[in-house]
C-alpha cells in the first residue's frame, strides 16, 4: 500500500525552476508587492531601477544614490560605479548574486530593461533598537550597556572594550531560508585553535532552515541534546562576552539575536554573576556562598519534607514532631501530593507572572501567592509548614544568575521529589547519584563539566565559589586550554610601588 502523503512530499521538494535571464528574474521578484522596478529618466539619460522598498532605505535610495547616478553625463554602469561615494558596489551578470544581494537590501541599476548586466548598490535600511540596559542580567554597578539584535552593532561593542589587531572573526550565513549572519569573535594567540576550530566546524554543518536567535546555534552545536543542563552560557552584557574572549574563551554571536554564546564553559560559569568581579574579593565569595546554599536548599528541601514524613519520622526532634503532627493533622492528603499541588502552584504563577505584562505580572505573582497560599491552609489542602518550605525554595531558586540553569534548578527538583515518594533518603541518595554521574560524563566542546572538581584542577579553584583577589588571578583558565595561559606577570603583580620610588 502507498501512503498518500509520499507522493505529496515528493511533489513539494522537486527543485524551483530557475530564471534563464534577469528580466524573469524581475518579473519573478515583482510578484511581491514590495519590489520595485521602474524606469528613471533625466534629462537625455534614463536608466532601470529595481530594488525592495521594505529592506532598502528610502531616504538613502532618494539623497545618497539618485544624485550620483545622473552626474556629469554618465554613459555605462562603470561611469555610474565610479560617480558614487559607496564601498561594495558591484557590476555583475550572475543572477544568484543579483538575488541574494537584492535580497540583503541592495539596489539594481541598469542601463537598458533588456540588459544581462547590472549594478549593484548596498542601500540597506538600518532602523535598529537602541543600545540601552540589559534586560536580564541587570547590573548594579559597572557597565549598562547590552546587546541588541544588529549583529554589526553587537561586534562594534566588544571590539569598544577589546581593541586589538588579534581579535579574530568570522562570519558565515546559516540556514537555508533564513540566511543568517552567524559569527565567532576570538583572540589568536590566546584562545586554543583546537576549540576555535571545532565550533567553526559545527556551525558550518548546520543543516537548518531558519534560525532566528543564539539559542536555536546553542542547541544545535551543544555536546549533548538530551542533558537537561546547558552547556553553553548565553548572555546580553558586552563586557562579559569581552572578559570572557580575553580568558581564551570563543563569543557566538548572531544576527538578530540580542545574546552572545560563549564556549565553552563549566558548570560554576552558571552560578557567577559579572556583578562578583565588580566588588571585593570578601563580599564577592560570601554571595557565591549564599548562592550555592539557596540552589541547594531548592533543590533539596521539598524531597527531604516528603522522604521524612513519609519514611524517617524518628529523625525529626520531639518539639519539631509535635508542630508538624499539628500542621498535618486535618491534610486527607499523603505529603507528596500535598508537596506537588504546591510546587505546581507555585510553577502556575511563575509561568503566568513571566508570559503577563510587566505590572500585570508582578501583581498575579504577589496576589496569586497570597491569596492561594492562604486559601490552601484554611481548605486543608495542605499544611503551613510545607507551604514556607516550598515558598522559601521558591525563593532560593531565583539567586541563580542565569535563566537556564535556573530552569533547569527548577526542573530537577521533581525527580528528587518522586524519587523521595518511593524509596525516602536513598531515593534522594540515588536520584543525587544519578545527576552527578551525568554532570561527570557531560562536557562542553569537549571540555569537562565539572572542571575544576572533576578532574581536579587547585589552579582553577581561584575563581569558583571562592573568589580570590585579583590581583592573584595570573593565570588562564587551564580547561581552556589557551596558548597564552599567563595574564600578568607574576613579579611585578605582588609589587606596590610609590609614586617616588
């Protein structure tokens, strides 16, 4: 039997027939109703005019081209090339050229309608966003800038704060209808042409037909697709995707995209914000503390209310017991159900709060919380020592400084919780197992994971959840590998001269 969607499908990939000339190229381009083309005379000389209005600029085609297309009695395309004060024009007969730079927002000229040849003049429009305040990664003190979706400006504000001659990029378009800008930003000399190397190769090989962001690169290039943890940071601050080339470090950025993605990286990466390095080494370290015990008590805290009450009553203190048999006391319900209507409650408003408007939003996650928190209670549906555990996990889960890892803090902790349901503590022993045996295969271009716990590395623990004083920090990341691992010179580092000396 033959499906009848086979065919169907054979019919919708056959090749588009191409145009023999460039008049069918236009007369193909014309079906749009953006495209223009049109004959322009002046004077004793006219010439054909063809480019789309909604990529091109307007106001640029009109002062900027026009004038110089009808100055001193030109005769030939070449006399049209020579008159105008713009880089990259181009005189060509290729039709695939000629459609792929219209396409881009470049204008056609030519002499005669019936002509093979044309000039291509670049007359893109250039209405962008403006650079203002990162969105995501707020900064307290330091630098506001962040990333918009122009790629030529995104790359403008890393070369501000990195201007050297060994600041490498390259670009390609990836995707086969989209046709996006896609480009790495290195430094040659430091960053190690292994990893340079292999993420230029796997974003050559991209077979996809439409990329829109950073992110849809990130999932495809990543190490592995099935791992509920990201491998790859992404980020919206300049002065971060700066610092983090000049460690040897390699920057992705993509038209259209307001974040940058920097490979590879490790998980600590996640749970360091740029605002650490913009304070003492003291206070830095006691936040990076503070951080890794709130993630740990989010993930942790529900599953072990659920393992104990259910499994381990002896472990809870006789004071203790006697609180939570009278917090319990009128819940129909076992603790994981009790643990998983909250939990999903607080999902539900996190979820609604984030897809609302700004105001709407911070009101319904405020309200909501409040006004649900309380009703469960008094219904019985839950008791109230639960629901201040799960409030303050839900809490804790918000230290984390980026948005994937925190989905994925927030996404772990049901396993942990089932896993606590069904075995009590040596569920959780064995769930805790299961994630850190992964942690230890997952890698980052090939880089591992867990660096520098796994394997030990003690010169890279200078920067993790203890931060030690810059001035101390001389050397590179070693998992990266870089060509040039020193960045100060030792000696001269821990000297403290005078101005008299």
């Amino acid at each position: 039997m033959k499906w009848p969607w086979k065919k169907r499908r054979k019919k919708l990939n056959m090749p588009e027939q191409k145009p023999q000339d460039i008049k069918e190229l236009f007369k193909h381009m014309e079906q749009s109703d953006d495209f223009s083309h049109f004959k322009h005379q002046q004077d004793t000389m006219s010439c054909w005019i063809s480019f789309y209005k909604t990529i091109c600029g307007l106001e640029s085609v009109h002062r900027e081209i026009l004038p110089y297309i009808f100055k001193n009695n030109v005769k030939n395309l070449m006399d049209i090339k020579a008159n105008l004060p713009i880089e990259d024009t181009l005189v060509t007969k290729d039709l695939r050229q000629i459609q792929d730079k219209m396409l881009e927002g470049h204008m056609a000229v030519q002499m005669k309608e019936d002509d093979s040849e044309c000039l291509l003049i670049p007359a893109p429009s250039t209405e962008n966003r403006q650079v203002t305040n990162p969105e995501t990664e707020t900064s307290i003190v330091g630098p506001k800038e962040g990333f918009v979706e122009s790629l030529d400006t995104n790359i403008n504000l890393v070369r501000k704060r990195l201007p050297l001659p060994n600041l490498y990029l390259k670009e390609t378009k990836v995707g086969k209808l989209s046709k996006t800008r896609v480009s790495i930003i290195y430094i040659k000399g430091i960053a190690n042409q292994e990893n340079v190397n292999t993420v230029w190769q796997r974003i050559k090989t991209i077979e996809f037909d439409q990329i829109v962001d950073s992110s849809t690169i990130s999932q495809i290039i990543t190490d592995s697709h099935h791992s509920p943890f990201p491998q790859f940071i992404d980020t919206e601050r300049p002065d971060r995707t700066a610092s983090a080339i000049a460690e040897g470090k390699i920057a992705i950025l993509v038209d259209g995209s307001p974040h940058a993605v920097i490979v590879p990286t490790t998980i600590v990466d996640f749970f360091i914000a740029f605002d650490d390095y913009f304070i003492t080494w003291h206070i830095a370290s006691f936040i990076r503390l503070i951080r890794l015990a709130a993630v740990t008590f989010s993930v942790f805290s529900t599953p072990l209310y659920v393992a104990i009450l259910t499994y381990h009553y002896e472990v809870i203190p006789r004071d203790l017991l006697a609180t939570l048999i009278s917090s319990r006391a009128v819940i129909p319900f076992p603790p994981i159900f009790e643990a998983l209507i909250l939990e999903l409650t607080i999902e539900l408003l996190r979820e609604a709060g984030a897809r609302l408007p700004t105001k709407v939003g911070q009101t319904i996650g405020i309200v909501g919380g409040l006004v649900i928190g309380t009703a469960s209670v008094q219904a019985g549906l839950a008791s109230n020592v639960l629901l201040i555990i799960v409030a303050m996990a839900g809490l804790a889960s918000f230290t984390t400084p980026n948005y994937r890892m925190g989905n994925t803090i927030r996404l772990i902790r049901f396993p942990f919780l089932i896993a606590a349901q069904l075995w009590g503590l040596i569920g959780i022993a064995l769930c805790f197992g299961f994630y850190l045996s992964h942690l230890l295969k997952l890698t980052s271009l090939g880089r591992p994971y867990v660096e520098p716990f796994f394997p030990p590395r003690f010169t890279d623990l200078k920067d993790t959840f203890i931060r030690i004083p810059v001035n101390k920090q001389i050397t590179r990341p070693l998992y990266l590998r870089p060509e040039d691992p020193m960045r100060m010179n030792k000696t001269r580092s821990q000297e403290k001269r005078d101005i008299d000396e």
